[in-house]
C-alpha cells in the first residue's frame, strides 16, 4: 500500500477564517496566490501547506478534523503572516464537498491552487473489508477529486490561469493483491488528470498529477503496512514528495514521480509483461 495523503471522515461542518481582514495576496512568479489543500493537516498535505505558507501563499485548509485545522491555522498564520481560512469537512459525504465546492467556486477570493490530496486506504483486503468502507475510500479517492476539479475548473479557465494537483500513488501502475480498490482509484486519479491536461493544453490552466511510492506518513500505520519490511531506499520523505510535486507542476509537467527508484519502476512497469508484475506485486506485499 502506498501514500496518497489524508482521508476523509466524519468533521464538524462550517467554515472560518484566521485571518478574515486580508484578501488573497498577488500572485508572484512560480506560485498560486491562494492554494486549497485537502488532507491538509497531516502527511503529504501538511507538507504541501507547510511549504505553500512559506512562500507567502494564502491558504485554504481542508480537513476532517476542525481543532487540527484551527491549531495548524493559527501556527501559519504567526509564524508566515499569511491569510489562512479553514473548512472542515467529511469529503465523503455531499454536505462535505458542497462545502468545498462553494469555497472554490468563489469569485471574489480565487483559487489559483487547487491541490486534491485527501485519500485514504483500508487494512482489510477485499474480500474481508466491510463494502460499505469501500464505498466510502471511492468517495474521498475518486469521487471527491472528480467533483472539485470540476468546480474549479470553470473560474480557472475564464481566468486563463490556475493549476489543480492531484496526489495519485505509484500503486495506481502496479496491480496489487491487497488494497485492490485502493490501486484502482489511484490508476483512475492518474489517468484523469492526464486526459484532462490534454482537453485543457490551450486553456491556460496546468494539471499535474503526483505520483509518490512509501512515504514516512501516519498513513501506514492506519492502513497496517509494516515499515520494518520496506527497504529503507524506499521510503521518501513528505516535504520532498511535496516540493517535488510543486516544483515539477510549475515547470509544466503532467505526471511527476519523486524519486529516482520509482520512475525506474513506474517505467518498467510499462515494459515488463503484466504476469511477472503480478508475480513481483504480490512478492513486495507479503513483505509488508
């Protein structure tokens, strides 16, 4: 199983800002004005917020949980004197996306940055997991980042700029005995975002989907994934998958693959027969 962020489940709903007195700010060459992160409060997007705030980016946080938005919130805010709004919400539910979808389909404050990182995977394997949790990882992992992306979209291309960054996962290129809805969602993030750079090349707008293998998360650990049985030279740190995402998504690149190790296996996943893949998939699972 492999890191795409943070899930969604059940938060208070509402919306609030900590520092309603400021506007987005201008735009500076190489980066967004306000950025919407999803899964924002641990992992790849924390990372990704972490660093948006830095370069003075405006920010507006998603997450499941309202007193992690508020802390994460207030510490951006002090330290970065950034404008920062916060919005929790289950991205599994329709309350929850609508309450997105408003944020992002604000004209009067643009998203430049739309980052759809928010995903979650399961312990269980298919066939012992509870359909219904199935459903729900669909929901944040698919339907989530379809129906953002489509807000977005409209105020972006009126525009003629704007970029959307969607965190897929190098097992959406491998199929995989354990987590088989999980890789499937992640192949049809990555195939998405591509087929959509292709409808928007002339619109002004940037799509970049980011794919990143084991990453030092919590995710791991919610998903039960040992990391004593993942080579070291595996696992990839949050801030670089984040600023490799970034940095490859100003550059205008659709597809960005931190780290050598795995452009080399994404790459020869495409080569290899699809029998010896399955063969070396499920050898990599079991030492997990």
């Amino acid at each position: 199983m492999f890191d795409s962020g943070q899930g969604g489940i059940p938060a208070s709903p509402g919306r609030s800002s900590s520092h309603p007195s400021q506007g987005p700010s201008p735009a500076s060459p190489g980066r967004s004005s306000v950025a919407l992160v999803t899964g924002a409060t641990a992992g790849i997007g924390a990372a990704f917020a972490a660093q948006l705030a830095r370069e003075g980016s405006d920010l507006v946080l998603v997450a499941r949980t309202e007193a992690r938005l508020t802390q994460q919130a207030a510490e951006m805010q002090q330290r970065y004197g950034i404008a920062v709004e916060t919005i929790p919400a289950d991205l599994s539910t329709d309350s929850g996306l609508r309450r997105v979808e408003q944020r992002v389909t604000d004209r009067s404050a643009p998203v430049d940055l739309l980052i759809n990182n928010a995903g979650f995977g399961l312990q269980a394997d298919f066939l012992d997991s509870d359909i219904s949790e199935e459903e729900g990882m669909l929901a944040v992992n698919v339907r989530a980042v379809m129906r953002l992306t489509h807000a977005a979209l409209p105020g972006m291309i009126e525009r003629g700029s704007g970029g959307i960054l969607n965190v897929s996962s190098v097992a959406g290129s491998v199929p995989t005995a354990t987590g088989a809805t999980y890789a499937a969602s992640k192949a049809w993030v990555t195939s998405f975002t591509e087929s959509l750079s292709m409808l928007l090349a002339d619109k002004g707008v940037q799509l970049t989907v980011l794919c990143p293998g084991f990453t030092r998360t919590d995710f791991h650990d919610r998903v039960g994934v040992s990391r004593g049985g993942v080579p070291e030279r595996l696992w990839l740190d949050a801030a670089d998958v984040a600023a490799t995402g970034l940095r490859d998504h100003r550059r205008g690149a659709v597809i960005s693959i931190p780290g050598i190790q795995y452009k080399v296996s994404v790459i020869g996943s495409r080569l290899v027969p699809r029998s010896l893949l399955r063969w070396v998939s499920t050898r990599v699972t079991a030492a997990t």
